[in-house]
C-alpha cells in the first residue's frame, strides 16, 4: 500500500522538506523505454538473450558497473575494458532520433517550490547528453550526481546521501522522485521519503512500500510533494 493510502494518523511524522531528488531516466527523460529495446539486441550480441521484460526487471534504476557485473556472472568471464564502446552509438543515435522529456515532467518542474537535483546510475557524460538533448540540463546544472561518484550503486543508500551531504541537506528533509524498486529500496536506506512513478516501464506493485507515494501522472508530483 502506498503511503498516500494509508490512513493520515499512521503516517511516519517527518521535518519539512528541503530538497527534491530526482533520478533521471524513467523521471525526467523518457529514455528507458528507448534504451531496454537496445539492451535486447546488445546483450545477445554478448550472449545473453533476455526479453525486455526481463532487462527491466534486472537492470532498471541499477548502476553500469552493476550490470557489467552482472553479464559477467551470466557469461562466467570477465569483459574487456571499453567492452561496450562498440555498442554506444546504438544508444546515441536512438536517443537522438527519439528521446523527449517524460510526459508531464515540464509542467511539474515549472511548478516546483523546492530546490532540486539530479541523482542518477548513468554517468555524467550520459546525463549531459540525455538532459542537454531533453533542454533540462540547465536546470539543475551544477547539482547533478552520478553513481559514478559512490562506491555503491542503488539499492544502496550512497547517490542519495552523497547528493543530500554536497547539497547541506539532512536526509530526512530529502523527498526522492523514483520510477525503479531499485530506486525506491535507496531512499528508504537513506531515510528519505520517496515517490514512485509507474507512469513508464515499472508496475505500480514494484514501488510500494514504506515512506513511499505512488503515482503515474508527472503531474500531479508538485501537489503530492506538497502534500
């Protein structure tokens, strides 16, 4: 059950909200449903067929290094550095051809009170290149972390506390927009509050859960995060 339908007495009490983190692909861009289609044919090329519905189960919300580790356990060998060098201009020219900002998401950062980042498993050159293709990189400029800046990726609660920790905020003050289980499970280990959009590619049941509101219209965030 999402804590928007629990009864209001049986919600956890926290401090006012300072900050809004927002992952970045699924949340802001629409990239997912691009990516998890290459993914298909990348990870056969390697030899590991899997269905897309399989890839977002595995991998959605998880760090590169993660799923690197991952394809190596399946393969039982170790993949050479700049393994996947040949397979990013698939990527590349998908999201040039059709990558837009997640449907509604404008709209709710225009409406947005609160100061805001960006904290994300997709390394810094990809945020660059997916928020710059989308026009949103200049809004959060200067406040955009990556996985690639902790030692643990989400489900770990390290992005999170290491966005909230460079920003001066405590994370109990932190509300962290998500759209994977991977997602959701980190804000709850960092002690945030966290909303979960199933709007994309993740059902509704993989995000409920403690301190978490579900909801499928970007739309609607600023008036829950108000909430």
């Amino acid at each position: 059950m999402s804590s928007e339908n629990q009864p209001r007495d049986r919600r956890k009490k926290w401090p006012a909200a300072e900050l809004v983190i927002f992952d970045c692909d699924g949340v802001l861009v629409d990239s997912e449903k691009i990516a998890v289609k290459v993914d298909v044919d990348v990870l056969a090329a390697l030899g590991w067929p899997l269905t897309e519905e399989e890839i977002v189960e595995r991998f959605v919300g998880r760090s590169f290094a993660d799923m690197t580790a991952d394809i190596e356990r399946y393969l039982g060998r170790a993949l050479p550095d700049g393994w996947d060098t040949p397979y990013r201009r698939l990527y590349r020219e998908a999201f040039e051809r059709e990558l837009t900002p997640v449907d509604g998401v404008v709209e709710a950062l225009d409406a947005l009170t609160l100061p805001s980042c960006v904290a994300s498993s997709t390394s810094h050159a990809g945020l660059r290149h997916t928020l710059g293709l989308t026009g949103l990189y200049e809004r959060f400029a200067g406040r955009v972390f990556s996985a690639a800046d902790v030692a643990r990726g989400k489900p770990a609660p390290d992005l999170f506390l290491h966005a909230a920790r460079s920003l001066g905020v405590e994370p109990a003050r932190c509300l962290v927009v998500e759209d994977s289980r991977y997602g959701v499970e980190a804000a709850r280990a960092a002690g945030m509050r966290s909303y979960g959009y199933y709007g994309g590619l993740t059902p509704a049941a993989w995000l409920e859960g403690p301190d978490t509101t579900v909801f499928d219209d970007m739309r609607k965030l600023p008036g829950l995060l108000g909430s």
